[in-house]
C-alpha cells in the first residue's frame, strides 16, 4: 500500500490573533478593512451600520477611541482604476495597515486590478518587503495581494492582528443584479493569483474556517470576535486622566531623540548640562514651575523626552509620580546637535 504522504508542518502567528493585545497608541483601538473595491460595497454598509457603529459606543463606556479605516470608503463605482495608476492608495493601504492593532482581511471571489507596475515600482524602492515580493513571483500585484504581504510580515511578529474572513462562494447569486451586473469575471489567472493569496493567509492561522453567507453573518461574528478583544485588551475602563496621561507619553516617545539607546550615543555636553539643571530643579525645593524655552523647532520636545527618560529611572514609580503634558512637537527637531 502507498504511504500516507507526510503533511507539511503548519507555520501559525506567534499568538492567539483574539487574545489581548497592546494598542500601538494608549487609549486607542485601530481597525483597518482591507478588501477589493466593487464587490464590497453591501459589507461595507452593513458593518458600518451593524457593528462599527455600536462599537465605538462601546469602545467609548471603555473610555477607549475605536477608530475604523477603509481606504475605499467614499470612492464610487467605477473610480476604483483612477486610483490605480498611481502609488498613492497602495501608500495609503501600507500605511494604515502598519499604523493599525487589527486588521479584517475580506476576500471573495476577485484579486482586484493590478497597481501600475511603475507606480508599484516606486514603493518597492523603498519597502524592501514588497521588492522580495516581486522578486520571488515575478509581479507586484493589485493592492490586496500586495497589502496581504504586508500584512502577513507584521502578524507572524504580532504587530498586527489579523481576522481573515471568506465569503459564502454562492454569496453573489443574491446579490441585486445591478451589482452583479458590475462585477465581471476576472479569468483563470486572476484566480489562481486569489487562490495562492487566500492560501498564503490559510497557512499561518489567520482565516477563519467558516465562511460567511451574507454581510449580516459576517456583522454578527466579527462583533463578537470585537467585544472579545476589547474586553481583554481593557478589562477596566480607563478614566480621563489616565488615558490623557498616555496619549501624552506617546507623543512624547514619538519625539524621542535620534540615536536613542545606540551603542556610542552620547547627548553633547551642553545639553547634558541642561538636564543637569533639569535634575536639580525636581530635586529641589522651589515651589514655582520651570520654563523650558525656545525657538519653535529648536528641539524642546525631544529634550524634555530625555529629560523624562533619565528622571523617570532615577525616581522610579511608584515613589513618584511624573505627569506629562505634550501640545506639539517638530519631528524635524529630533537631531540633538540642533538643540
């Protein structure tokens, strides 16, 4: 008899992709849909209606911001080839998605139109992700294929959740016929390209096995995988001043100054002596604020960044208690030498 043949060892995302989870900004939770444009038109409205809706009112008895990207929201039928020749909503796509906590990846039964291959080329120069894409199948691709690649990078280190979601492939036999009047047959090629693509996701544990039969099964499973995240990614409700205090901080470790943390770094002497200062004026006793001043862009927010890393190791939590408070920064300021 013929010997079973070996199953290749399944590679899966480092974690549970609905277990908790740490929002890249305190306080905020980012969803980001990903999708082909015309054929999702009835989902879109349906989850905007059925769930992202009473979500966010939820989000907000949690003292927790739901913010939820579509790129393709407010785009017509039709428009979606305008977009294309350039590289402006593949940026736009890779973009969100490496700013979000979740992604939903929906697919059906199309791959979409395929980027420009010059504008594809342009971001390729400058993502070295996209161009070992290109390199190991010959082609960039349309935009969910390319921000499926991206997308699979950032989850198997857990920089990303990720809910992928198939359609019911009887799904569009009842949809109204002006829909599916629009939607045309792509080809074999286009989907083969749709079938390595959803197995790409298939094999690290990202899809979910069953498919949903219409937008308001899919609205009904993805408010509850929502609600299971949320309730233990903040199992408290966070109150006002906590979440303020780390919507500051963030903004204050976005300002961090260049070289940070690299081995031979050091902040010049003249501003090792501003901190010095700084130091002695916590350290002290006079009861009246301290005024850090300058330029606009001279670089006062990344100074007070360093000021509160070395203050914050020195006089550790919980002993002391350093409230922080950020109304703008210059990233163009970040460079120490300029301070």
């Amino acid at each position: 008899e013929p010997k079973e043949e070996a199953k290749k060892p399944r590679v899966t995302a480092a974690v549970n992709q609905l277990g908790p989870l740490v929002p890249k900004v305190p306080g905020r939770l980012k969803l980001v849909v990903v999708s082909t444009f015309e054929d999702f038109f009835m989902e879109r409205e349906v989850l905007e209606r059925n769930v992202f809706t009473p979500m966010r009112a939820h989000c907000t008895a949690l003292g927790v911001c739901l913010e939820v990207v579509d790129p393709w929201v407010g785009l017509r039928p039709n428009q979606e080839k305008d977009f294309l020749g350039s590289n402006h909503m593949l940026r736009i796509f890779i973009q969100e998605i490496e700013s979000a906590d979740v992604v939903l990846l929906l697919f059906g039964n199309r791959i979409g139109t395929d980027v420009a291959e010059e504008a594809a080329a342009v971001e390729a120069a400058r993502r070295p992700w996209l161009q070992r894409h290109m390199e190991r199948t010959g082609r960039y691709g349309g935009l969910l294929e390319m921000s499926t690649v991206r997308i699979l990078d950032l989850a198997v280190t857990d920089q990303v959740r990720v809910i992928g979601m198939l359609r019911d492939a009887g799904y569009e036999g009842g949809l109204p016929e002006a829909i599916r009047n629009r939607l045309k047959n792509e080809g074999a090629r286009a989907a083969k390209k749709l079938k390595d693509v959803k197995a790409s996701v298939a094999s690290k544990g990202l899809m979910q096995e069953e498919e949903y039969p219409h937008p308001e099964g899919l609205a009904v499973t993805l408010t509850e995988m929502l609600t299971g995240i949320t309730s233990l990614t903040f199992p408290r409700m966070m109150d006002e001043l906590d979440s303020d205090q780390a919507r500051h901080e963030n903004m204050l470790q976005k300002a961090a100054w260049i070289g940070q943390g690299a081995k031979g770094k050091n902040l010049p002497d003249d501003v090792e002596a501003y901190l010095d200062r700084v130091r002695k004026y916590v350290v002290g006793e006079a009861n009246q604020p301290l005024a850090i001043v300058g330029d606009a862009g001279s670089g006062r927010t990344s100074f007070m960044q360093a000021a509160h890393l070395r203050l914050s190791k020195r006089f550790p939590e919980p002993g002391t208690l350093i409230l922080t408070h950020i109304g703008g920064s210059n990233n163009e300021a970040r460079d120490p030498m300029a301070w």
